[in-house]
C-alpha cells in the first residue's frame, strides 16, 4: 500500500515508517518541518512531502492510506477531524495514533460518509485503546470483565517528544472521570499512583492520566470499573510532575508553549540516566481470578509499540469499513507477531483473587451463607445500598466517642449506602447514614482482621458462628501504643442473613462506661 504519514518523523510516526518499510509498503513521511521528513526519507529510501494539516489537503488522493501520527489530538481546534474529512473526500483511508478520549471516541461522526465512501476510518491505533483492548478481550474471553487496570511504564531513555509532553503536561492537576464500582467519579490528572510489575521481575509506578480507554470500555466492556495509568521511571520526573499537577488543581494555569519546552529541556538533561526497558502492564478480573499479560521493550524499542497496531491492521488483506474507535479492531495474537522482530517479551499469568475477609477468615469463609460472601467478594469498589435504624446513647461520654469517630445520629429509618473499595492494603469502606459519613480502614494482617478510624486501630476475633460473621473487638491501638483492655469498646456486631437478604446489626459500648455508643441495624442490596 501506499501510505502517508504525518508526523512522520516524530518519535512514533518515525518508527511506524520504519516497520512499514519493513513490511513493503510504499511509505511517505509528511509533515510541517520538510528537511525533517526528507532526512528521514532519504535514511529509510522513501518519499518526503511538506504538509501542514491546517492547509492544503488534496495531495492525500495519491496515497491509499493517511496515518496521523502528528498530535496532540486534544488540540484540534474547532475541526478536529479536518483530515479525516479530507481522506475521505479524497476516497484514502485514515488511521490515527491518537490517545485522546475525546478525539478517539468522538471519531463516530464519521462513521456514515466513511461507510458509503467504503472506507476505513479508525481512531486510537496505538497502544491505548488499540492494543489494550486486544489483550482485554484475549484475557477475558467471551468472560465480562469486572475490572480492566492498564498501565503504560516507558523507559527514561525512550524519546518523548513535544506532543507528548504537552499531552501529559495538560492532563495534570486537572478533573478527569474514571468509571469505578459502576458509577463515575471524578480523579485527577497524575494522581493515585500505584505500582506494576513487568516481566523480569521489574516493577514501576503508575500514575492515572486520561486516555481513551477510561472512557470507552465501560460501556464496550461492561466492566465494574476501568482504570489506567502511565509512568516515569526516574522517581524525581514522577514526584516532580506529582507537585506541578497538585500546583495546577489549586491555580490552573494554561500549559503554554514556553513551559512545555522548559519541561523538554529537563526531561533531556535527564535522558542519560534510568534505562531504556518499558513495558505496559493489562489485568482483568473475570469471576474470581485475576489475568495479566505483560509487555517488556528492552534496549529503547518501547516507542515501536504504539506502531504496532497500525502495522497489524495494515497486514490485512482488507480494511474494516466505516468510522470508530480501534476497540478490537486487531487480535492480541495480531499485536504480538506484528511485534515479533522487536527486543520485546510478553507473558501472561493469572491468579486467584483474594478478598481480605477470604484471607482472614480462611475455609470458614465458605461456610457463611452466599449473600454474606457476596458482600465481601469486591475487585475493586462495590456499592451497597438499603435502609437502616440508629440508636445513640444519652451520656455525655457516649456523645463525645460519637462526635469522635462520626457515627451516624439516632434515626428511626434512614437510606445508608456502604461502598467498598480495595487498595493496596485492603479495603477503605465509606458508611454513609443519610448525609452523615465515616469512614474506616480494614486489612487482613497475619494476627487476624483488622479495622482503622483515623488513628485508632483494633484486631477483630472475626468469628463464623450460627450461619453468622461476628465482629467482637480483641485489642486495639493508638497509632503505635497499645490500648489497655478497659479503654477498648464492647462490640456487639453481626452479618446475617434474613429471608435471602443480607443484614447487619451492629452495637457499640463506650470504654469504662458501657454505655451505649451507636446501635445500627438494617438491610443492604448491591447497588
């Protein structure tokens, strides 16, 4: 085929012409910089062209396939799709390499002229969501995935060029919405980070930023929740950019050219250190497993993989026809021998997944009745809704614990909402009583369950007894020092199960007065 690249002598349309020509198709690098592509073309033997993708477009006719490679998509203008228009005025087919949510989704307006033009219109052939979802349909099957948790981990000496930083720089410190435990909320940009391991045993930390995936799995997918994050391997690039995006959430300024280029220039004087293995990092939890497939770049050919997925669709005999975004458009199989003369590896793994009250509780876990499990069997955040009654004691200690620890205030009925969400430790539980929050902290530890309020902690004698999960404090702890026996509270705290639903009864006495602190009680139903 005959393909024009635009962009094509930036850090991935560079290596995208470089596999094309591999695989002997007629390439033709193009952009706004002509001695750019023409030093590039006269190294791989190919066309040059200057094409700025704000002017003239009409020489797209001569080729049969236009890759944008160029970005940063998000900053378009008030015709974003100007050159796929074009291609398809021109009867070419358009790829892009876009990672921008919007832009990549927003693709489908297309999708009618592409259809009777007979063309192929495709947003997002890059690693997200192109290669992501591949690996997201190889790992879950004909399965619905529960969880989707992605992450891009490039090496420090892989090339990054402007439009990537500016992308990234743009994202920080700003709103953004991730799909979590069936409902959206709203994260910020390079934030909650959390570490990954690749294959050979290394590990780096991921940060959340915005890509397509966030917001076109969960209703491709129909998965619980959807995550990604991206990373820096030099821990003073990952924290300094963690204190520029805390910086723009309390004064959002615009990122303007000048900056971009004062970040560049730190990011080169930075290069030689770090390595040049990255890799990206897919699991799925379909049921009660947990699924991987892993991906390690050695020697600098990380930035070949957001190529990969144009390179694998352009193997085909024929293009798919209409305009969409590149969700499942080439099979993991397809990504992995498009990949295959690269220094690249890939694995995949599974394992079991392990709810903390599994761990705790050990066989006695099965024992208890199916809605009880079912209320501790959370992947990632779960939310359960129902209605309850509250009792607080009369005493002026009982009030001041309440105050202390924000139990919820006497109420004869109220709507309560429980949502679970699992971290690195364990889970974070949120009860809410009508517009009264508290919060706790609970993890599984070798000496039993345990559960946090601020910096209160207390070991519970988790107990399965009478088709019931019991709650009886054993000690507790002020951060380090232990609390004595006559300063911990009394609980009388239950999970049972009535008429198939699940119900909690829950009673709390104050420390060396036993009187009563909170009595709450009720019924709950996965939301």
């Amino acid at each position: 085929m005959k393909v024009l690249i635009l962009g094509g002598y930036g850090v991935f349309g560079s290596r995208l012409a470089r596999l094309l020509m591999r695989d002997g198709h007629l390439v033709c690098v193009a952009g706004r910089n002509r001695a750019a592509a023409q030093n590039l073309a006269n190294e791989l033997g190919c066309q040059a062209l200057r094409i700025d993708r704000t002017g003239e477009l009409t020489a797209l006719a001569d080729f049969d396939v236009v890759v944008d490679a160029a970005g940063p998509f998000h900053s378009y203008g008030a015709d974003p799709y100007s050159v796929p228009r074009a291609a398809i005025r021109a009867g070419v087919h358009y790829l892009d390499l876009s990672d921008n949510a919007a832009f990549c989704a927003g693709i489908t307006v297309l999708d009618d002229a592409a259809r009777a033009a007979g063309l192929c219109v495709i947003s997002g052939l890059s690693s997200v969501p192109a290669i992501s979802s591949a690996a997201v349909r190889a790992l879950a099957g004909d399965a619905t995935p529960r969880v989707i948790d992605t992450a891009i981990l490039p090496g420090n000496r892989s090339p990054r060029g402007l439009s990537v930083m500016r992308s990234i720089l743009a994202q920080a410190g700003q709103p953004m919405q991730v799909w979590r435990g069936r409902e959206w909320r709203r994260v910020w940009g390079w934030s909650g980070p959390r570490t990954y391991h690749l294959p050979g045993k290394l590990s780096r930390q991921g940060w959340q930023i915005e890509v397509p995936d966030l917001q076109l799995f969960p209703a491709h997918f129909g998965a619980e929740t959807v995550l990604f994050r991206a990373g820096l391997e030099l821990g003073v690039m990952r924290y300094g950019l963690a204190v520029f995006a805390a910086l723009r959430r309390v004064l959002p300024f615009p990122v303007s050219p000048p900056l971009v280029r004062a970040f560049k220039l730190a990011s080169d004087l930075l290069a030689p250190f770090g390595s040049g293995r990255g890799g990206m990092s897919v699991m799925v939890i379909t049921g009660q497993e947990k699924r991987y497939w892993r991906l390690l770049a050695e020697d600098g050919d990380g930035p070949f993989i957001p190529a990969i997925a144009a390179r694998a669709l352009l193997r085909r005999a024929a293009l798919p026809g209409g305009a969409r975004p590149a969700l499942e458009v080439i099979t993991l199989k397809e990504a992995e021998v498009a990949m295959s003369d690269l220094r690249v590896r890939t694995e995949r793994a599974s394992e079991p997944l392990a709810p903390i009250f599994a761990q705790a509780l050990g066989p006695d876990f099965d024992a208890l009745p199916a809605p009880i499990r079912a209320t501790h069997m959370t992947a990632d955040c779960s939310r359960w809704k129902g209605r309850a009654k509250v009792l607080r004691g009369n005493g002026l200690w009982g009030r001041v614990l309440g105050g202390v620890f924000s139990f919820p205030q006497a109420a004869k009925d109220i709507p309560v909402e429980v949502i679970k969400t699992v971290t690195p430790t364990g889970e974070t539980w949120l009860r809410r009583f009508g517009q009264r929050n508290f919060r706790s902290r609970l993890a599984a530890t070798p000496a039993g369950m345990t559960e946090s309020f601020g910096p209160f902690t207390f070991l519970l004698g988790l107990e399965v007894r009478d088709s019931a999960l019991h709650y009886p404090v054993v000690t507790g702890r002020l951060g380090p020092l232990p609390l004595p026996r006559w300063l911990l509270p009394i609980s009388e705290a239950r999970e049972y199960v009535d008429r198939n639903d699940f119900r909690f009864d829950v009673k709390l006495l104050a420390p060396l007065t036993n009187e009563l602190l909170v009595h709450y009680q009720g019924v709950l139903r996965e939301a």
